[in-house]
C-alpha cells in the first residue's frame, strides 16, 4: 500500500459512496413526509364546508359602448346647432383639401460655390464627440 495513488482513489470512493448513503436516507425521509402529508391533507370533498352561493339566475346586463358623433349628441331641438356642426366639418373637409392641392415652393439654391474646409470640419467633429467628464 505504498501507492499513494490507490490510497488516494479509496479515500475518493469512501467519500462518494457516504454521499450516495446519505442521499438515499434523504430520499427516503422525504417519501415518509410526502406520505404522512397526504394522509393529513383532506380530500377536496371534504374542504367545502361553506355552501356555494347560488348563481344568479337573470342574465346580467351589460353596457355596450356605443360611438355617437358630436352631431348626435346635440339635443333634436337644438337644428341650427347640428347645421353649424355640419358645416364646420365641410369646411374642414375643404381646408385639408385645399392644402393637399397648394403645390409646395421649390428649395431655394444656396451659394453656388460652397467651400469646405476638412480640417476645420475635423475639429469640429472631435469637439463634438468629445466624451463627457
């Protein structure tokens, strides 16, 4: 028993097979609580000690949305009004109309000759995505 390699591996199989052992014993604790809980637990028949309540027998009522226009809403007694609606809608209608016919104004030519400078534009990258202190 001079190898201490073989010394080594028992040692190692000692520890693996008290492991194992002691992982069964807990494996069979917890089949015993497992049981021991079932047998405490009631069934669901016996958990109803209240009485259901009774569903109501008439269906209930519920409100639907519903979308009125503007015009609806106004009182029947009230026509100048639903006109004066109407006809602010129409004028609405033909202002959005008139807007999407007015032809838009060409872009103007700036300065024909445009210089760049490279270098200044440089500088001012560099200023710009400068990192924060």
């Amino acid at each position: 028993m001079d190898n201490p390699i073989v010394i080594g591996l028992l040692i190692v199989a000692g520890v693996i097979y008290k492991i194992y052992e002691s992982f069964k014993e807990e494996q069979a604790k917890a089949k015993a609580r497992m049981e021991k809980l079932k047998k405490q637990n009631p069934t669901p028949n016996t958990i109803e000690k209240h009485p259901r309540r009774p569903i109501p027998q008439q269906p209930m009522e519920i409100n639907k949305p519903t979308s009125f226009t503007k015009a609806e809403k106004i009182p029947r007694e009230y026509p100048d009004a639903i006109e004066r609606y109407n006809r602010r809608k129409v004028d609405e209608k033909n202002r959005k109309e008139k807007l999407k016919t007015t032809i838009k104004p060409e872009l103007e030519v700036l300065e024909e000759n445009v210089s760049f400078d490279l270098r200044n534009a440089i500088i001012q990258q560099a200023i710009l995505n400068r990192p924060y202190a």
